[in-house]
C-alpha cells in the first residue's frame, strides 16, 4: 500500500444498456457482474455506495433522487429468486402513482415518505423502510409513465385512500379522479370495494360526493350530446305516472312523442347493489311494457363513444312510428 492507494474504494465503472454510468443495483445484479459481497460492503463506506433498501444499492454518493427512490422499491420487490408470478410483477401505487399521473391533489414525489408497491398475493415480500408492499389478488394492467410501471388511476386512488385519514384528502383524490378524466366513479368505487373500504365513514362520504360529481358530469355530456348531434329536444329530468295510478319512475330525457326514454346508469357497486339492480329491471321492464323505448347509457359510452350513443337514440326515436303506440302517460318534472 502505498500514499496513492485510496482509503474508500472507487466506484465501479457499471454501465446501464443506454452506455449510461449505472445508479442503481441490486445484490444479484452486483453478484451476476462478479462483484462478491465483500466487495460491495467495501464500497459502501462513507463516500461511496449506499445501502437504500434490502438488497438494493445506490452506486453514487450523494442523497438519492425522486427516481431514485422509485426504481429502488421496484428493484426491491422484483429481486430474483422470487417465483416469477403471472401478470406484472411489481408497479408503483398509491400517492407516488398519482404524482407520476399529475394529480395536483397528490403530494410531489419529494414530500412523499413512503412508496407503495403493488405486487401479486402470492409474493412472500414484507414491506420495510420507506417501501409499503401492496398485494393483489389481480395485479391491473400497469400504465407506463417515465419508463416506470405505474397502476392505473382507480387502483391507485384506492391504495392511496387506504393510508388516508383525512376525510378532505380524500374527497379531493376522488373528485380529481372524476373531473378530471381518468376514469369513471363506478370504476373508483368498484376499486374501493375491493379494498373493503367502504365501511370507513370518511370514505362513504367522499363516494357520495363523487357519484353526485360523477352525475353531473354525465349529464352535462348528454345535454351536449343532444345539443351537438342535433337531436329532438326532450323533456329533461321528468317522472312517469299512468294518470291516477302509479308512479313509474324516473328518468334523465324523454320524448313523449315517440315515447323514448333516457337513462343514465350512473350506479356503483355498494352494499345495496343487488336490490338497486332489482328495481332498475322492474322499472325499465314495466316501461317497456307500457311500449316505452327505454335506453341505457353508461358515463363511460357517453364520454368515449358520444357520437355512436347519438345514433342510437336518434335509431329509437325514428323507429317510433314503426311501433304500437304506447300507452298514455303523465309526465311530471322531477
């Protein structure tokens, strides 16, 4: 040894497939590369590597970046000797999914404390330091988003939600889901099912919030559809009763000319689904019997398909004067 000789080792020269210097690494990469355990403890002394989680090293000096932090949890719950599962192995969830899809209800990756990562049931993997492992019974599809893989919204939302006790977080996360496109309520709430989440007060109330946000917003698309495809004009919001007899229920447009009817299928998977999914059948079959076109739209057909959801009103209301009339009823505003 000599005054030339190092006290802590260089770092090794690793390289990404890009050609890039490598930053991160887990125990069986570095021991594929022939680096021995021995060796890796050597550079992790102060000034070189650093140990972030379990088997997973950040081969710079220095704090480790957002990115940092990302790939090392994926890193740590995809390390090999596990069983390769069917579907995705491991994605990000929870808050830091919802930053990587640009919430602004969502905190920016650097005030995150935790990460979630979401992998299969059948994984033997415990959650430790900054990392909370999430299992699945079905892992979702993953979106790509910075190279990453990334949950879709609607699980993300609910892995968030289950680490939330603030009842104004998570009526924001929900909203945002919704108003902003992501997806549709009964997709969130059907996530929020699934995670047995719903019986928590804090998260009922923000779910009432978003189907009420939710309707809105399908009725706007609706009125607009009506509006831009240059549909008759119906009468909106309105109840049914056969004159001195019963009421037969509401619905969201009618033509009483060609006795069409429009309803929205805003509902979301609850406790009360089954008896609510009952009455809809009843209701929509007595209609029909009375000779009243009833037609179903999703949120989903409306936003995505506008214009096929057009023709098939515009297709009910034309074949009108191919059926039987229908039999008189009174229209009510609702």
């Amino acid at each position: 040894m000599n005054h030339n000789t190092p006290i802590t080792p260089r770092p090794l020269p690793l390289s990404s497939r890009t050609g890039q210097a490598q930053r991160l690494a887990s125990a069986d990469q570095l021991r594929a590369r022939g680096i021995s355990a021995a060796e890796v403890a050597a550079h992790c002394r102060p000034g070189g590597w650093q140990q972030l989680l379990p088997g997973v090293f950040l081969l710079q000096p220095g704090p480790p970046t957002s990115e940092d932090r990302l790939k090392a949890a994926l890193l740590y719950a995809r390390r090999t000797g596990a069983v390769p599962p069917q579907g995705p192995d491991a994605m990000i969830t929870g808050l830091a999914a919802l930053s990587l899809h640009r919430f602004s209800s969502a905190p920016p990756l650097t005030a995150l404390d935790r990460i979630d990562v979401l992998v299969p049931r059948t994984r033997r993997l415990r959650s430790t330091g900054w990392v909370r492992v999430v299992r699945a019974p079905e892992s979702p599809e993953p979106v790509e988003l910075t190279d990453l893989p990334v949950a879709p919204v609607a699980r993300a939302v609910a892995d968030a939600v289950s680490g939330l006790a603030d009842a104004e977080a998570v009526r924001r996360l929900l909203t945002e889901a919704v108003r902003g496109g992501h997806c549709e309520p009964g997709v969130v709430v059907r996530e929020l099912s699934r995670a047995r989440l719903l019986s928590r007060p804090h998260v009922v109330d923000a779910v009432d919030s978003l189907l009420a946000e939710g309707r809105s917003l399908s009725e706007q698309r609706l009125y607009e559809m009506v509006r831009e495809f240059a549909l008759p004009d119906p009468l909106w919001n309105v109840d049914l009763r056969l004159p001195g007899g019963p009421h037969l229920g509401g619905v969201d447009a009618y033509w009483p000319d060609q006795a069409v009817a429009v309803e929205l299928d805003t509902r979301a998977p609850r406790q009360d689904d089954d008896e609510l999914w009952t009455e809809c059948t009843r209701k929509r079959e007595h209609l029909e019997r009375l000779g009243i076109t009833v037609v179903h739209l999703t949120p989903r057909k409306l936003r995505e398909a506008m214009d096929q959801q057009a023709t098939v009103v515009r297709t009910a209301l034309m074949a009108a004067a191919d059926r039987q009339p229908a039999a008189y009823v009174v229209v009510l505003p609702r």
